[in-house]
C-alpha cells in the first residue's frame, strides 16, 4: 500500500499546473523566511546629552489641555426637570413627554398592566441570568 500512495502522490506532482507548483514553493519560502527573521530591527540609539536635554527642557511651551470657556456658553446652561418621574414631565416650567424613560407611552401607569405583569411574574417568575420562559424553567 505504500508503493501505492506514493505512485499516486508522483502521479498528482506530475499532473499539478506549474503556476500552482511555483507559488506553493513561494509559499514555503515566505514561511521559512518568516521563521528564520527577528520580529525587529534593532536600530541605533543615541542617548540625548545633558545640553541637548536642558535645551529641550527649555524650548518647552506647555498648552492647556483643554480649551477655556465663557461662563454664558451655552452647554452651561441646565434644564430644571420637575414633578414625579412619570410619562409627562415638567421642564422649564412647561410639560413634556419624558421620551427618556421606558415608559413614555404611559402604559406603566395603567391598572390593566401592572395586574398582568404581576400574573406574567407568578406565572413564570423571574431570574438574574436570563427570562425563565426562554430557558424553559417553569412548570405548565
């Protein structure tokens, strides 16, 4: 059975296009390469000269790190929300849908809601990894 596979691994050298025989010879030379190379060149380094180094010390002209602003910009300015933390909120003195929060369609308010997710929470529970409904660990 050896002699067989090796007349047919012959067979199949003999019978591969030449472009496909010239780059998987380029292929094994790049990977050699690569394992023979330093990941790096080391290049030379010079050490700076205590003179060089005063200079450049002295050349140094810090730069505030961010830019000063006018006390009226207008990213200072706050908005003053007032009233409970509901569907509609007070901003400014004026009523707002509060698009902030899950709830600014109002349902949470709604008797009929909270008693069917009072019965959803007997019914199926509830977990900290994941919905127990999901992971099929209730009882029908």
């Amino acid at each position: 059975i050896a002699v067989y596979t090796q007349c047919w691994s012959s067979v199949y050298f003999l019978f591969a296009p030449a472009y496909h025989l010239i780059l998987e010879g380029i292929l094994i030379l790049w990977i050699i390469r690569l394992l023979f190379s330093k990941t790096y060149k080391l290049q030379e380094r010079s050490d700076l000269t205590e003179k060089e180094k005063e200079e450049l010390i002295e050349e140094w002209q810090p730069e505030p790190l961010v830019p000063l602003v006018s006390k009226d910009h207008p990213s200072l300015s706050y908005d003053v929300v007032t009233g409970p933390p509901s569907h509609r909120i007070i901003v400014n003195g004026k009523e707002c849908i509060n698009f902030a929060s899950f709830n600014f369609l109002g349902l949470l308010d709604s008797e009929r809601v909270k008693l069917k997710a009072l019965s959803s929470l007997k019914k199926y529970g509830v977990g900290t990894c994941g919905p127990r409904g999901f992971y099929g660990t209730f009882g029908r």
